[in-house]
C-alpha cells in the first residue's frame, strides 16, 4: 500500500469550511488583543490546566482541577493510581507550556516535531504508564518514548498503516498541510483534516490522540490562530460522542463516485472538519465572552465583598485583585497607593492574598500578577470546569 491510502488530505473547495476558518481568525485575534501581555500569561496557566483537564477526560482520565493545582506544586498523592494521574496532567502542562514558549524544533508540520511531541510527554510519566496491552491478545508490549510503533495494530474497524510505512505517510502528511499552494485559510481548514489524518496514521503504540490534539494546538498558534487563552480541547470533551464519532466516521473508504477522488471519504472529512472548526470558533467565543474585562472584574468584585464580609479576606483586597486585572502585573509599593492604606498595612493585605494563592510573585522582590486557585475559579470563571454539555 502508498501514501495514496489517506487521500484526499485536504477537502476540495467548500465555503461553509471557508467560512468557518474565516469566522475562526477574525475572533480568535480579537480575543488576543484584549488583554495585557502579564494577564494573558497568567490566564494561560490557567487554561494549559483546563487542557489538560479536559484531554484526560477525553481519555476517560478523571483528574480534578485540585489534584492537578496540587501536581503542579509537587504535591503527589501516596496512591499509585490517582498519583500517576497528577503526573499525567503535569507532563501534559509542561509539553503545553513549551509549545506556547516555542521550544519545539522549529516547524510544528514535520516528523520531528510529532515525534517531540511524544517523547516529552512519555519522558515526564512514570514508566509503568509506557506499556500497552493488546485487546485481542491481553499481550502487554513496552513502547518507548518518541518512537515510532514498530507493531501492527487495529482501532476499531481501522487498520492504520504498517510500521514499515509510518515515516512515508508521516512525510506525505506534512509536504501536503505546508504547502506553498495553500492560503492562510486553507491552511486553517488544513488543521482540522490534519487532526483526522495524524489520528489515522497512528503512529505510536499509544498517546496518538493525546499527541493530535497537542499537534493541533501548536499548528493553530504557528499559524497565528490559536494562543493561550483558549483550547479546543473543552469542546471535544464536552461533545466527546460526536468528536469519536466524526473521526471514525472519516476513517470510512470512498462512499461511491459522489465522495470526491481519494481512497477515504471526503464527506466524512468534511463532516469532521465542520465539527472540529465549529468547536474552535465556539470555545473562542466562549472564552472572549469569559474575559470582557469589565465583566470579570464585576464576578471577580462580587466574590470579594463576599469573602471580606465572611471574614476570610482582608479590608483593601478588592482594590488590589481589580489592579492586577487591570495592568496583569504591578511592582509591590503599589499596593499602598491603591488602597489608601499605610505601606505596612497594605502590605500586609497583599501578603494575604499572595499567601492564598490569588496573587502570585516569585520572590519577595518580584512584581505581582493575578493568579487562579482552585477555590475562586468557579466564581471567576463559571463554567470553565463543565466535562460535559446539558
């Protein structure tokens, strides 16, 4: 068998694609212009750990925003099964948190950075989470970080490619979405076929949708679509039936002299395109509707004056938390200014909320910035933790 096996690779001309990842870049950079530099970093620690949370959902991996804050402080729990889990989540964070950095090899489209992909994520589990068992066998096999599977396997009705095909259908896969031909646009649209087609390679024994979305991510934000400030993958989990249900779907042969060209339907592809952009623009809409400032700043107020008026929070913390919002980070002394208060006062209310964990500052000497645990995100951010629609 070739490469021709997962033609088409790119769906042929379709406006309502077109216009979904039109939709798609003129929202998404709306979103990233809102916000300051400082508060867009602090959101994005905060949305790496909804990614992740809602990754491990999608692998039917149940970890609470509280074991993953936890994880990312060390703070591991003694029970091997639930530990594993915080460790799970804390690679997933870390892979994400270089990828927004940019310390991937250089260009996201090539085999080198799928291959990244995985050896960093499989590099920060423990290596009991390395073996893989055969469904139909019960056969246990080790696989090993950033290596190619060298086994044959089937998913479901799917028979991806042999071993000794993956690094010509890996370097097909991405000559065909860098392309000079294609726009900005179709590139876009690329994206959301080369979620299918990577899945349907699968290229390693396990980790491949795990390492798809990973992928997806990065190729949004290379082509200047996706940031930190939002994550598909909220919407996959929450629609989880459809998600599985378009990708096998698109794994279908050519349904007859109608379905394009190819070898693999291009209906189903089409069909997983529309769903997988229409998620993107709906989580974009869904976080820029999360951040209007002044709306977060109301939610953010009313939580406050709750807190000061049951007595866990101190007098003065309100105009400090609204500051943070306002410029994402600000040097110490300012506390004093903002709340009116004596600097030895004031500082004793931005202690407390440091020490709480809803401002962060590295050192006693850093500048302070807004930051997000457990306990307030629900209230500033309703329905950011939600694993399924209703």
């Amino acid at each position: 068998m070739t490469v021709t096996r997962m033609v088409p690779l790119v769906p042929a001309d379709n406006k309502e694609l077109t216009d979904l990842a039109t939709d798609l870049v003129a929202k998404a950079s709306g979103l990233a212009a809102r916000l300051s530099p400082a508060l867009r970093s602090s959101i994005g620690d905060l949305v790496r750990s909804m990614n992740c949370y809602y990754s491990n959902l999608i692998e039917n991996h149940n970890t609470t925003l509280i074991d993953i804050d936890r994880a990312l402080k060390d703070d591991f729990a003694k029970e091997p099964e639930k530990r594993n889990l915080q460790l799970e989540a804390k690679a997933h964070i870390e892979v994400q948190a270089m990828i927004d950095r940019g310390q991937g090899p250089d260009h996201v489209l090539s085999t080198d950075f799928i291959l990244w992909l995985h050896s960093e994520f499989y590099s920060r589990v423990p290596e009991d989470m390395w073996w893989v068992e055969n469904p139909q066998t019960k056969e246990r096999i080790k696989m090993a970080p950033g290596e190619l599977r060298a086994r044959h396997v089937q998913v479901g009705m799917h028979v991806p490619p042999d071993p000794d095909e993956l690094s010509d259908f890996l370097k097909r896969f991405c000559e065909a979405y860098s392309a000079n031909h294609l726009s900005k646009i179709d590139r876009i649209v690329g994206v959301a076929a080369s979620h299918h087609r990577l899945t349907w390679i699968h290229p390693f024994l396990d980790g491949n949708g795990r390492v798809a979305r990973l992928f997806s991510h990065a190729l949004l934000r290379e082509l200047g679509v996706g940031s930190e400030l939002w994550s598909v993958s909220r919407g996959l989990a929450r629609s989880v039936a459809s998600y599985k249900a378009t990708l096998q779907a698109a794994d279908e042969p050519r349904r007859g002299d109608l379905d394009g060209r190819g070898n693999l339907t291009e209906a189903g592809l089409v069909d997983f395109c529309r769903y997988f952009l229409s998620t993107c623009v709906d989580q974009v809409n869904f976080m820029g509707q999360l951040l209007e400032p002044s709306e977060l700043m109301n939610r953010m107020e009313i939580w406050t004056k709750e807190e000061i008026g049951a007595k866990r929070l101190l007098k003065g913390s309100w105009p400090i938390l609204q500051l943070a919002v306002m410029q994402g980070e600000f040097k110490r002394g300012n506390a004093a200014d903002i709340t009116g208060y004596a600097e030895r006062q004031a500082r004793t209310v931005l202690n407390e909320l440091i020490a709480k964990g809803y401002l962060a500052s590295p050192t006693t000497r850093s500048p302070v910035r807004l930051a997000f645990p457990p306990d307030a995100v629900d209230r500033w951010f309703p329905r950011l933790y939600q694993p399924r629609e209703v």
